[in-house]
C-alpha cells in the first residue's frame, strides 16, 4: 500500500518537529571538519562513522575536534574495531574527556575483530559506563540484512535494547517497509525511540555505489535488477521528499515514537542542509 503525500496538519507538524532536529552523519575524510563547522550550526547534531579502512582512532580524532568546536557529536563506537577492554577505556576516557555525551554502538564490518564480536559484547563491558552518556544508539534494520539472519537481527535488538536508549535504522528506499518495521518493533514490546535512517541530498551515481557496496536488502536487489533504469537517472540526485512525505501517519502516530531522522549524508552535508532548510520554509508554520 502507497501512502498519501502529507496534506493533514498532524503529520506536517510532526515532520517540521522532527526535520528541525536531525542527525547528520558524516564519514571522518578530508575536508568534512570544514564542511560541517561551514554549513552546519551547531544545533545540529553530528554522527561519526567508523570503518576498518579508517580505524577508530579517525573516528575518535574528529569527534574531538567537532565537539571542542562546540557541536554535539555522536561518535561510532564499532565492536569489532575495539581491540580489547584497555582499548575500551582508552577510547571512553577520551570522549569524556571531550565532553561527548552520546554514542552509537554498531558491531563495525572488521573481518577479524578483537575481543568484541558484536554490539551486546561491548555494551555489556562498558558495565557502570553507559550511564556517564546521555544517548546510547543501537542500529535497526528495516530491511534484511545482507550478511545477518532476520532471527538473528530480532533477537540482538532484545538484547542490546536494555542497555541502550535509542535505536538508528539502516536506510531503506520504501516508505512501506520502514513504517511496517517500525510497527513491528513496536508489537515486540521494544519502545525504544526510533531513529529513522534517510540519505540526505546525494547523486544517484553515488547512492547506488554505496548501497550495492554495503547491501541493502531489498533496496539494493531493486537497484541491481533495475540498472537499465537507474543508468538514466546518474546525473540526478537522490531528494528524501518523496519518501518522507509518505511516512506521515508514521511519523504522526505517538505510539511509534519516531525520534527523528538520521540523514546519512555521505558528505554532501552543504546539499542535505540547503535541503533541510527549504523543506522547513515549505512547511511554515505547520
């Protein structure tokens, strides 16, 4: 079932609620640093990937900078990344230092972790140190993930969920599937405040890239099977409307409890906040 483009005034001030306190993720590259302290204020809540390429300590680097200049910052933790307990300390130690309050703990895609395999694990040995943050995100999958069993993604949320605060969705394209998700986490008695994870103002051509790079369940079988299609829309851009358009009845529903949108903005943070800024002047006053 399609859902209707937003027209009651419910669903346009929930979304003009949620859209004037978004997560901005961003990738710990050159030249990012510069990007966001240009066009971002520091309202606005940034979110630091990890990857194996680049190590935690990229990660922890530019969380540092970011938050010194005066941003609240939401570093990756990734499991897999963090060699061992001192490790951890290390890492925590920092970011207290820093005066970084909030964390989101994926597992991370390193093929050869160190002492923690998963999320749970590290979660679970930061013991009496999760309540020095004020958020603690775990991540969501709307859609099948291309390496975890669905069974296995539901019963890791259970157990991350008590020693977490919120939850940060993987992106998915289809309005249905991520307000069907979000229902069903609800009907498994997890309430968690759910985040939900769109891409920001970013070229067709790398949209795909990176989907088909990182497999994004059905998403990213759509865009492989269709790549006649999508080889005509490479010199266009990816805009989030239509999709948050016709998630309003989710967004509106207090039983749902949306927090927010996580925008992945693969970097195109001046595009995706131009964006953001227009769609709040479309709303007005709603």
């Amino acid at each position: 079932m399609t859902r209707a483009p937003l027209a009651a005034s419910p669903e346009r001030a929930a979304l003009a609620t949620l859209l004037r306190r978004p997560r901005y993720e961003v990738l710990p590259l050159d030249g990012i640093e510069e990007q966001v302290r240009a066009h971002l204020p520091t309202a606005v809540k940034v979110t630091v990937t990890a990857s194996p390429r680049k190590g935690i300590e990229a990660t922890l680097d530019l969380s540092e900078r970011l938050a010194g200049a005066g941003y609240p910052v939401v570093p990756h933790l990734s499991a897999r990344l963090i060699r061992d307990r001192p490790h951890l300390e290390e890492a925590l130690d920092r970011l207290t230092a820093a005066g970084i309050r909030e964390l989101f703990v994926p597992a991370g895609d390193a093929e050869e972790p160190g002492e923690f395999h998963g999320a749970a694990d590290l979660l679970a040995a930061m013991g009496d140190r999760r309540a020095h943050f004020d958020e603690i995100g775990i991540t969501g999958y709307p859609e099948s993930h291309h390496l975890i069993s669905d069974d296995e993604t539901i019963r890791a949320m259970f157990t991350k969920a008590e020693m977490a605060t919120c939850i940060i969705s993987q992106i998915c394209f289809d309005a249905d599937v991520i307000a069907g998700w979000v229902a069903a986490v609800r009907a498994r008695g997890t309430h968690l405040p759910i985040w939900i994870g769109l891409p920001g103002v970013v070229d067709y051509a790398k949209l795909v890239r990176i989907s088909m790079k990182i497999g994004l369940g059905e998403s990213a079988r759509f865009l492989r099977h269709h790549s006649n299609w999508m080889a005509r829309l490479m010199t266009r851009q990816f805009r989030p409307d239509p999709l948050i358009a016709r998630l309003g009845q989710t967004l509106a529903d207090p039983a749902m409890a949306v927090g927010g949108f996580h925008m992945y903005t693969f970097n195109e943070v001046e595009k995706t906040e131009r964006w953001r800024q227009r769609a709040l002047e479309r709303l007005g006053s709603a």
